[in-house]
C-alpha cells in the first residue's frame, strides 16, 4: 500500500500532465484481461496520447484548477482517461478502433480543446481526416491555381508555335 507522500506526489503528477493536456477521452474498462490493457496502452502511445487507469476520487481532485475538471469531477465506476496535448483525431481514431475490437472498452465523455464531448462527438471527431491529410488536401487547393495558371500560359505560347509552323509550311509568311 502506498504512503500518504506518495499518493500526493501521483495526484500532483497527475495534476501536471492534465494542466498540459488539452484533449482527454474518458472511459470504462471493465473486463478488460492483462493483455488487452497492454494492447490499449501501445495503441494510446502510438497515438502520441497517455493512458491511465485513475481513482475517482484521485482524478476529481487533480482535475480541480484545469480544463477537464467538469469532466473528471462527478466519476463513477471504474474509470481510465487517454489524454495528449498534440492531434485529438489520431487519439480518437485510436481508441474508436481499439473499442470497435474489445467492446468491454467504452466511452463515457471526452473534452477536445477545452469543450466537453458526448461519446457522439468523439465518434465524430474519429471519423474526420487526419492532420497530414487536411494539410495535404489545403496545399493542393493553394497550389492548384498556380498550376493551372501555368498550364494556361504554356497553352498559348504552344499554339502560337503550331499556328506559326502551319503558316510557314503553307507559305504565308513571305519575305
């Protein structure tokens, strides 16, 4: 059993990583075998995000002074959160296909950049674009003016060539 000392040194650490964290999903995990929870884990951290299996009363107290403290407040049941502080959508996309193959893992609520989600706008949220994507897609949309800019200029000059050999292969043009 852990000292008092210890017990406040995890709730203050616990303290830190939900001040920097600006995305948590919180959920059950009931049923859930040792191998499942290692596999959850490893999904968590190749998301970028962190996950923890919390005591209610723990986690009510160390969200107290952040952004998730309405969330995290008022727990019941077993509980665990997955949190980051990078892309929201690649920690719900994660954990949608993570809870899509172990149905024991469910969500409860989650709170993306300061705002309180139901489990609808998580699963909303895990079906939007990765980043990459919607960068991709926004650097093709500014580059494809420019493109076709080009490919317009080119055009022209292309057949005022064609028009100019035509007319100096039928003769038109005379000295």
């Amino acid at each position: 059993m852990k000292k008092k000392s210890e017990k406040q040194k995890d709730l203050e650490v616990l303290r830190e990583e939900l001040m920097n964290a600006a995305n948590v999903f919180l959920a059950g995990f009931q049923k859930l075998t040792v191998a499942q929870d290692f596999e959850l884990r490893k999904t968590v951290r190749g998301a970028g995000g962190r996950y923890k299996v919390i005591k209610n009363t723990v986690a009510g107290k160390a969200s107290e002074g952040t952004k998730s403290a309405d969330l995290l407040k008022a727990l019941k049941g077993m509980s665990s959160i997955a949190y980051t502080s990078g892309d929201p959508v690649a920690l719900a996309k994660a954990l949608t296909a993570y809870a899509k193959a172990n149905p024991s893992f469910t969500f409860r609520a989650g709170m993306v950049e300061g705002h309180v989600v139901d489990v609808s706008g998580i699963q909303a949220l895990a079906s939007l674009p990765a980043k990459e994507e919607i960068y991709a897609k926004l650097l093709y949309m500014i580059n494809a003016p420019a493109q076709g800019l080009v490919t317009a200029m080119n055009g022209v000059g292309r057949n005022l060539a064609v028009v100019v050999d035509q007319g100096v292969k039928e003769g038109k043009f005379k000295d």
